[in-house]
C-alpha cells in the first residue's frame, strides 16, 4: 500500500479551475518530486493536498482518507507542509516557532529532544533561538520552516519551492539536509521544486505538471536520460 495514494485531484481559486484530475503516489520512505513551470500547477497541488484550499478528487494517507479533514487533522494523521515563502510566524522567536510546530504534541519531554535535534542539524537556530523569526535571512528561516515542520514527527513532509530566492551554496546545503532527514529519520518527502538539477539528484521519482494535469512521470534517471524532456522542461 502506497503511503498518499492521490486520484483524480481538482482544485483551483473561485471559478478557476487549476488543476485537472491529477493521479500521484508517494511510497514510504520515497522522495517524489513534482517539477513543471510557473502556473502548471505545483503550489495548488501542495495546497489541495493540505486541505488549505478546496479540491475534488480522492486523497488517501497511510490507508485512510483525507478528505473532509482540515489543516490540523492532517498534520495530526503525519503530514507537514513547508510552504512556499516559508510561512514563518515572524513576530515569534525561534524556539517559539519550533514550539507552534509541535502545538498537537503532548509529550513534552520528547519535544524538547526534538528541538534540541533540529537544532542540533540547523546550527544557526540554536545561536538565534530567542530572535524574531522574521528578523531571520532567507536562508535561515527556511531552514526554521523545515525545523518547524518536522517538529509534528510527519511521516511524510511536502516541501513547495524549497529553493525559491535562495543562494546557491544555501540551496546546496538544504537539499543534502533534507536527503540526510529521508535516510535517516525515514520521512518520506514529496517536493514541489523548479531547481531541476537539484531536485533529480534527491528524487526517486518524478512528476512532471503542465497546466494542472500530469503529462510524464517516471523514475528520476528515465527524466535525466530523456533529451525530449531535458530540452522542453528541465532545462538542463
């Protein structure tokens, strides 16, 4: 049984429709990446999926189904969202931040380990855990977004444009943290990525959106091989 089994996904904003009946599994443990252009629809699938907007289809998670779920619930069934530009509670501090990502927990003494692990991992909130979130760069509060949502234990974690407006060496650095956190921890990872070069190093499987349907999919180095898909979608 695939861990998020996704059928006919349809969402869009009012009367617009963005996407068209999408199909997509992620296994666990797997790291799935959903690549395609600006306006395919990779940021509506990430936000149907965490019920933040309304969509149609069916969506089922770890053998149960998510639909009819809100935010809260989904997190609390081992889904957590880094979404795009960071979603960072910028008039909190750091550790209060880490705190708000673990609000359904009542272990406390294992969330106390956790924080201390992910700062173990991210150094830099450990050395500005009393500061304003928002006072962060960008680089330091996506790494507290991934810190923050990993705070809820997910088995699986949905990362939309991890490298949006970030430099290279930063982007370089995330990405090996989050393969480390799929290998070591398990958590399977499901990416919302255009850093293409990037995101096929890490993925096993590959997704690739246009104008909300899915148009290829496959594993990672079939999409590396494929000089149709390289020159038309990937740029590489």
């Amino acid at each position: 049984m695939s861990l998020l089994e996704v059928t006919g996904l349809t969402a869009g904003y009012g009367q617009a429709r963005v996407l068209h009946g999408l199909d997509l599994t992620v296994e666990p443990g797997e790291v799935v990446v959903v690549l395609g252009a600006n306006g395919a629809g990779k940021t509506t699938t990430m936000r149907a999926l965490t019920a933040l907007i309304p969509h149609g289809g069916t969506v089922t998670f770890d053998g149960a189904p998510l639909d009819g779920l809100n935010p809260a619930q989904i997190v609390g069934r081992g889904v957590s969202l880094v979404p795009q530009g960071r979603g960072t509670f910028s008039h909190l501090s750091v550790l209060d931040n880490l705190r708000v990502g673990a609000a359904l927990r009542r272990d406390t003494a294992e969330i106390k380990a956790d924080i201390d692990r992910w700062c173990e991992v991210f150094p830099i909130l450990a050395a500005r855990s009393g500061q304003e979130a928002g006072t962060l760069s960008g680089g330091e509060q996506q790494m507290l977004a991934v810190a923050r949502a990993l705070m809820s234990r997910p088995k699986l974690l949905l990362c939309d444009e991890p490298s949006l407006g970030l430099a290279p060496k930063i982007v370089s650095e995330l990405f090996s943290t989050l393969g480390d956190i799929n290998r070591e921890q398990g958590t399977a990872l499901l990416l919302v990525e255009q850093n293409a070069e990037l995101a096929l190093g890490l993925a096993s499987r590959v997704y690739l959106l246009e104008v909300g349907r899915v148009v290829a999919s496959g594993d990672a180095e079939g999409f590396r091989a494929d000089e149709s898909i390289r020159r038309a979608y990937l740029g590489l």
